[in-house]
C-alpha cells in the first residue's frame, strides 16, 4: 500500500447499497463524479458482491462493465484501489482486501494506527535528539 487517502464528506442520509458503495468510493478517493456509471463505484460493488464466493477473486477480463471502456482503464482504477489498500492482487486476479467490507476496513485502520505509532515514536525520538543538543549548548554557555 503506497498511499491512503481519506477524504471528509458527509454520510449519506439514504442509506441504499449504491449510495454507501459510492460514498465508500468518495472517502477513499476513489470518485469524485456523481455519474452512476462511475467505473470506481462498479468495481467496488463487484468486488463486494463477489467477496462471499468460493474463490472470491477476480480478473480484470471479468470486470467487463461496458464495451466502450479499454481493459487499460479498468485496470487504472484497480491498480487506484490497490493504493488504497481496498484490493490486493494475488497472481492474475484481484480481490477485496478481506472478507468483506468491514474486516476491510478494519484490516485499514490496522495498518493506519501502525504508521501513526512509527511516526509518534519516531517524533519523540526526534525531540529527544534535539532537546539534547540545547541543553548542552546552554550549559557550553554557562560554563564560558
């Protein structure tokens, strides 16, 4: 996972499948469009529709939604949804990172609160390290 974006808009009010599907989209930086042909917005549902098979994975032939659209364009907005941590590709085929979608996003906020720690202890051993130097050059001073 390169990069999580994580956007703040409002829940929808119409709590429909496609709405919370779309809205899952828009947080993740996914879609930005109100289209209902949304590409982004496909995929997820596919893959949350798929999740519960056997197998669960799918391939990028199998994400055929409309014959104008170029495999390459599909396959853009799953390498988008693999930056995002939502999908993983394993082999030729593609799959929803977990289960289904809320171990999905727990398995996110997982990884999330990891770097956030790495990042806060790395701070405080940042701070230490320059609190460190002043003290000395203050005492250096005292001492002159």
């Amino acid at each position: 996972m390169e990069k999580i974006v994580i956007r703040v808009i409002e829940r929808p009010s119409n709590e429909s499948p496609e709405k919370i599907i779309k809205w899952f989209c828009m947080v993740f930086g996914l879609s930005d469009n109100d289209s209902n042909n949304d590409i982004g917005v496909q995929i997820l549902k596919k893959f949350i529709m798929n999740s519960n098979s056997r197998d669960g994975g799918l391939s990028s032939s199998d994400l055929k939604f409309n014959p104008r659209v170029p495999k390459s364009t599909t396959i853009y907005h799953l390498n988008r949804f693999i930056s995002s941590g939502l999908i993983v590709k394993k082999g030729k085929k593609y799959y929803l990172r977990a289960t289904n979608l809320l171990r999905a996003i727990e398995e996110i906020e997982y990884d999330i609160n990891k770097e956030f720690q790495k990042m806060l202890d790395t701070a405080i051993e940042f701070d230490r390290m320059l609190s460190i130097p002043k003290k000395s050059a203050k005492i250096r001073r005292r001492l002159k």
